[in-house]
C-alpha cells in the first residue's frame, strides 16, 4: 500500500509512514497474519527494536492508528520468533493497534475492521 499521508482524506484510512505516532497506546489487539500485514501495507518502519520490531501508523483525518508487535521476538526475549519468522508467519497472530486522543476504543475497533476487511481481500 503506498504512502498517501498527504492525502486530506477525512473518511477512510491512508498509511502514513511518517505521521506522529507519538503518545500512541494500546487501545485493541487484533488476531491476523503478520505475513498478510506485509503483503498488504508494506514493510512498514522499524519499531524500537526491543519491545516492537516493525509497526504501521495509519491517518484518518485528525485520527492515528498504530498496527505493531509487542514484545513478540527475540529482540525482547531470546526464546521467541526473530522478527523475520514473525512476520513471515501466515497463521493468526495477535498485533497490538494503537492510538491517541481523540480517538476512541469504536475508532480502534472500526480500525481493526479495515485491517481486517483488507488483508481478508489480499488473502
């Protein structure tokens, strides 16, 4: 999925690599293939390289959304998956979606719906 940050969009999702994810938190988890994340929206950006290896920020008009690991990899706890086993996996898995305010926990999970409405159709 490209890069459309610049996209004034008020009503649907763009992918907005470089969109300030800062202060985002945990407001869902979702269940789904991380291989069907990368086949969809990309390699995404490098996470902190601890606590999440790869994440996505999404914007739908004044709102951000995060799609990432956490703590799911060797690069937190040498007995997990390496990053690239995880994101290679086809079987569901559970991602963590972030967000800030204004957003609320329905945004969150009408964000979860479009992730999961999307990679369903690339499936």
């Amino acid at each position: 999925m490209e890069d459309t940050s610049t996209t004034p969009d008020n009503t649907s999702y763009v992918l907005a690599l470089d969109a300030d994810a800062g202060g985002t938190h945990v407001f869902s988890e979702i269940w789904i293939s991380p291989a069907a994340v990368i086949h969809c929206f990309g390699q995404g950006s490098n996470g902190d390289e601890y606590k999440v290896s790869r994440q996505w920020t999404f914007r739908k008009g004044e709102l951000i959304f995060t799609l990432y690991d956490w703590k799911s990899t060797d690069l937190y706890d040498s007995e997990m998956w390496s990053p690239e086993q995880l994101w290679a996996s086809k079987e569901p898995f559970p991602l963590h979606i972030g967000s800030k305010e204004p957003a609320t926990h329905d945004d969150a999970e009408e964000f979860a719906r479009f992730v999961r409405d999307i990679t369903n159709l690339a499936g």
